[in-house]
C-alpha cells in the first residue's frame, strides 16, 4: 500500500468497525442478562405470591385462594402466564386458570433451588420458565414434596430484544459510518500539505519553480526547509561543476593556442610530428567545443522570463557592423501584431522565453554569418503576431546541401558541419531545445539567405 | 608599428612576440594586468593585442581604461570564452576585434593587419598611392610596375609613414614607433634609413615620396589611390 492515505484509512475502518462490533456485542449482552434478571425477579414475585395463596386442606390436597392470587393475568386463559404445582411423581397438583399446556417438570432439583430457562411448549412456542423445588410441611411433621413453576411467553420480550439488538446494529452502523467520513475529511485536509509539497516538488522538478513555499505548517516546516537548503546546496554545486568544466575547457586553450604554433613552417621541427600535433590539436579543439556547448546548453531553464530578444539584436548589430568595419548595415524593422498600433512600435510587443545568453548565441551564429559570407544588408524583422525574427543578407545564400542536412536531417550536436554550417547548426539546436525552430530558405524577392527562428 | 601585448601565459605571449617580431613590429608585452595597462597608457603604442583572463586587473577594465584615457589605437581581443555575449561585452568596452583561443598566429597576424589598415583608412590590404603602392599582407613595395627590395627596418619606415600618409611624424615618434625599448635608437641611423629609402624608391628623383620638413619630420607626400 502506497498511500498514506489509504493505509490511515484502511486501518482506521478496521479500528472503528473492531470497535463498534465489541460495543454492539457487550451492550446487547448487558441488555439481554438484564431483561432476563428482571424477568426472573417478577417470576419470583409471583411464584412467592401464589405460595403465599396456598393452603393444604385435610385430605392433603393443595388449595389456592384465587382471590389471593398475585396477579390477575393468572385467571385470564389467554393471558399466557400461569403457574403450575407438580409432585415428585411428575403429577398436576394444581395449577392456574390461564394455564393452556402442561410442561413436564424437570428431573429433581434440589429443595430450595431456583432454575431459570427458556424452552418450547407442546405447541412450539418459546416461553420462560421458572421453577422452585419446594417441600410444604403440614399436620406436625408431614412434609408434600412438590415443585412450583411459573411460565410467561418469551415472544414479547425476544421482540423487543431483537427490536432493540437491531436499532443498537443500525445506530452503530450509521455513527461507524459518518465516524469514518470524518476521518477522511479528515485526512484529506491534514494531508493536503503533504499534496501541496509534492505539487510543489513536481514543478521543481519541470523547472517551473525553484522552491517550496514556506506556508507549510509548523510539523512540515524544517522537511521543507531542509529540501530548500539541499536543493539550493545541489544547484549551487550544479553551478559548480559547469564552471569547474567551463573552465577547465576554457583553460585549454590558452595552451591549445601555444600547441597549434608549434607547427610554424620555419621550425625545424620533424614535420611528421607537426602534422600530427596540428591535428590532434584541431580535434582536441572541436571536441572542447562540442561539449562545452552541451554542457552549457543542455538544460534551458523552462520559466526563463520573457524577453524582447531586440536590445539583444541590437548589441550584436552594433557589435558586427564594428568588427566588419561598416561594410555591412543591419537594418531591424518590426511587425507589431496590429497594424494599427503602429505607435505603440517602441513597446516591441515580440517576446520570447529563452534565457539571455542563449539568444546572443541564437543571434549572433545568424548574423555573423550573414556578415562573413559576403552581405553587405542585412534586415532583421521582428513578427509578433507570428512569434518570429526573420533575417534575410543579400549575400550568397545558402548551399542547397547545408538546407537538406539542416531541415531534411535535423540538428543533432556532434554532427559535423563545417564552416557556416557550425554556427548554424548550434543556433537551431538551441531554438529547438526552447521548442522553437530554425530554418532556412531565401527572401522573396531578391537572391541572398533567409533564416525564419520560429518562437514557442 | 609598435605592438602591446598583455598574455599572461608565457609561451603563447613569447610566439606572439616572435611572430611580431618577424612582422617588424617593436613590442612591448606583459604578462600581468597592472603593468600592461601602465604600458597601454603610457608607450606611443599602435596596436593592442590583449588577453581578457588576466592576473591584476582584468583585460576588459585594461581596455575601458585605457579608452578613457583617449588612447584610440585599435585593440585585439584574445579570449578563451567565445561566447557572443563575452564577445559583445569586450566589443562594447572599447576593442575592435576579438579572436577566440585557440588560434593560429596567422590568423592574429591577419586581423593585427586589418585592424591597423582601418585604423590608417585603408580598407584593403593594398595601400596604393601615385606612383607607389604597397601590399601588407606580402610586404612587397611596387614603384610603377617594379618591385623594389626593402630591408625589414626600411619596409617598417616607409609602412608607418604610409600608414599615417599627409602627417608629419617626428623622428621621435618615427623612433618609438620602430624600436623596442632596448634597441640603440640613434636618429642618424634613422636619417640614414630615410635616405636609402629614397634611393630606392626614387632612383630618377622624380617622385619624391618622403618630404622632410626640417626641425619637424617627415611626411609620406604622394596622392592616395585606388580607393
């Protein structure tokens, strides 16, 4: 069982309903021993009240004073309580108006005991049944051995126990049920912290959130403190380790650079190893590159605030027309969404979610490019209403192979692309790692290059 | 030309300075922050090749110093991060081209010469003048339709003085822009590279390239061409 909730809730039912069993069964048992004590003591009462009303008469025979007799029910014939003499032989001495059976008296008991049962008449009717062995004295010394019983129908009162076993079964049935609706309200409110947490640890999880939140309650509250504090010490590392690797690549350069001129052509140096050395440079230097640019890469932040990518657009263009020395000029021109808030165009309604040194790289690969193959204009157009940038160059275009292994292929970061291709290929894995998408073709009207970046 | 170099690992900076060298620059270098930028502001520099990653004071707060000092000789970056965002950050501080570790000394050697070109309003590599033209890349001097043979110390003279053609360059200036610190600086040498210049380039004295202006320097004379 996997959920706290489930297992509380199975375990509660199993307590209350062990619970509610045993109060059933006591209080039913308690209820039942006490109708009975009642029912033995008016039994009693009668059985002293008819004994009270017995004489014996001169020839030995038992006489009852009907008019002395306890209770009028005894002279009913339908009342269904009577009482009985019997001697030791098992014969009738006498016995009360109301009696409609005889019930054969138990074997001998002893003098002076009472013995209480139920058990069925000649008809098949459960009645109760008291009985008291007795010896009466009369003449000085004669003693009349005899046994008095008294019997009342058991139905009214087995009714009423049912009667009562049933509505005491149904109100414990009801309570058990409305106890365990509370307790899973119960639970469910206790445990929605514990939800919420996990709510919580899931969009951490998609980057969307980059902490709990502290409304826990007090129980929760050092759980959730300690997992900020480890989730915060893991990014912290996390950072750690990427400038640990940053610069671990970044530091080999610097001698890379010192390796790649060893193979001056002046040198004197075996030329066999030069080539080598050259080589093995080169790969050393486009792996460090590959990976860096994973590494760096790998895990764009999914909630990166929205931001214009046009200051971005601009730094580069300024940045570009400096290196190329105003051979090239970048014009950028932008499509607001509606063509009639063509005042509203400083607002620059086009946003994207990409993290900012990721769109410099998008950015820049595009526009560099544009500048080193040979484009003396440059447009950049911002589409809002189409979350895209368009670039077109009037340079060259682009060769139909880079088109086909770009679009037709897809990008994948250790294929190999040479010169344009790299940067290319390095911008449109990054818009495809936010969801986006690069592709390239030429502008409408004129001969040069045109890359659509297509926003999520 | 006089080239500044701050590059804190020795055997690259030591590459650079030979390649330099071999180019016919005067150098000055340093390995450390501090004392490349008092060198930057200091020494008649014409260009700057500079490492961003830097014991001291780093290469980007070297190069928005020295701009605030008004030095406006052309400054190269080095840079191990290659990111477009460090690129624009070392561009937006004041330098004028940068080029990502690592590298081939040819390519640096390229950019140095581009650079200087721009900075001099040339924008091919070709300096062409009436009569004169001369080819950076190569360093070949053409006189008409001849080559003339330089040595490497007449070559650096006559390429400062075309690359700020219509100033006038002090000897002083002439010196510091051609030697190295340690280098005997005797302004008769000077004079007599002037002269063998001249002989050179104008056998027939009817060019008249260089012009002396006596207690002041000289001057590249001859027309722009070709642009």
């Amino acid at each position: 069982m996997k959920s706290i909730s489930a297992r509380l809730l199975v375990s509660t039912a199993v307590v209350l309903t062990i619970f509610f069993v045993l109060i059933a069964i006591s209080v039913s048992y308690s209820v039942h021993k006490r109708a009975e004590a009642a029912l033995v003591d008016r039994l009693q009462g009668l059985i002293y009240g008819v004994l009270a009303a017995t004489d014996v008469s001169a020839n030995n025979q038992l006489l009852v004073s009907s008019d002395e007799l306890p209770d009028p029910r005894l002279t009913q014939s339908t009342s269904g309580l009577f009482v009985e003499m019997v001697n030791q032989q098992g014969e009738l001495l006498w016995q009360s108006q109301s009696s409609t059976s005889f019930i054969p008296t138990v074997a001998n008991t002893p003098v002076g005991e009472w013995v209480f049962e139920q058990i069925e008449n000649d008809s098949g009717k459960r009645v109760h049944r008291l009985q008291l062995a007795t010896v009466w004295e009369y003449n000085q010394g004669q003693e009349l051995p005899f046994t008095i019983q008294a019997v009342s129908p058991a139905e009214s009162i087995n009714v009423q126990l049912r009667q009562f076993d049933r509505s005491l079964w149904i109100s414990l049935l009801i309570s058990g049920i409305g106890l365990l609706l509370m307790q899973l309200w119960i639970l469910s409110k206790s445990l929605q912290p514990l939800n919420s947490i996990g709510d919580e640890l899931q969009q951490i999880e998609q980057g969307e959130r980059d902490q709990l939140s502290n409304t826990v309650p007090t129980e929760l509250a050092p759980l959730a403190s300690s997992i900020n504090t480890l989730l915060t010490s893991e990014r912290n590392r996390h950072k750690q380790y990427r400038h640990l690797l940053d610069d671990l690549a970044h530091s080999l350069k610097t001698p890379l650079s010192v390796l790649k001129n060893l193979g001056k052509p002046s040198g004197s140096a075996d030329n066999s190893v030069i080539t080598t050395v050259n080589e093995q440079t080169t790969q050393i230097q486009s792996t460090l590159q590959r990976y860096l640019q994973r590494a760096t890469h790998s895990t764009p932040q999914k909630l990166a605030a929205a931001i214009s990518p046009l200051p971005v657009i601009e730094r580069l263009a300024s940045s570009l027309q400096k290196i190329y020395s105003n051979n090239v000029s970048i014009a950028i021109s932008i499509e607001t969404a509606n063509e009639a808030s063509e005042k509203d165009k400083n607002k620059h309604p086009l946003k994207v979610r990409i993290a900012d040194a990721d769109l410099y790289e998008i950015f820049g690969n595009i526009l560099d490019n544009a500048c080193k193959y040979g484009a003396t204009a440059v447009s950049v157009q911002l589409q809002a209403s189409n979350k895209a940038v368009v670039i077109d160059d009037n340079g060259p275009g682009f060769p139909q192979q880079l088109i086909s292994q770009l679009t037709e292929r897809g990008v994948r970061a250790d294929t190999q692309l040479e010169g344009m291709g790299l940067g290319l290929a390095a911008s449109a894995e990054l818009m495809q790692s936010y969801g986006g998408s690069l592709k390239l073709g030429a502008p409408d009207d004129s001969s040069g290059a045109r890359v659509i970046l297509k926003f999520a | 030309m006089r080239a500044l170099i701050i590059e804190d690992e020795q055997t690259l900076r030591e590459q650079l300075i030979e390649a330099l060298r071999e180019q016919g620059f005067a150098i000055d270098e340093s390995g450390d922050g501090t004392e490349g930028l008092y060198l930057a502001t200091t020494m008649p520099i014409d260009i700057a090749i500079i490492d961003l990653g830097l014991p001291g004071i780093d290469g980007l707060s070297i190069i928005k110093k020295l701009r605030a000092e008004s030095c406006s000789y052309p400054v190269l970056i080095l840079t191990a991060r290659d990111s477009w965002q460090d690129k624009v950050d070392g561009l937006e501080a004041g330098a004028d081209d940068y080029l990502a570790k690592p590298f081939h000394i040819e390519e640096m050697l390229a950019r140095i010469r581009a650079l200087l070109r721009r900075s001099g309003g040339f924008s091919e590599s070709l300096l062409q003048f009436e009569g004169l033209s001369i080819d950076t890349r190569t360093q070949q001097v053409i006189v008409g339709d001849d080559a003339v043979p330089l040595t490497a110390y007449e070559y650096r003279v006559l390429a400062y003085l075309a690359l700020n053609a219509g100033s006038v360059i002090s000897k002083a200036v002439l010196l510091d822009h051609l030697y190295d610190e340690d280098t005997d600086r005797d302004p008769n040498v000077l004079e007599v590279f002037i002269r063998r210049l001249r002989q050179k380039l104008d056998p027939d004295k009817k060019l008249d390239p260089i012009e002396t202006l006596r207690g002041r320097g000289y001057r590249l004379a001859l027309e722009r061409s070709g642009e």
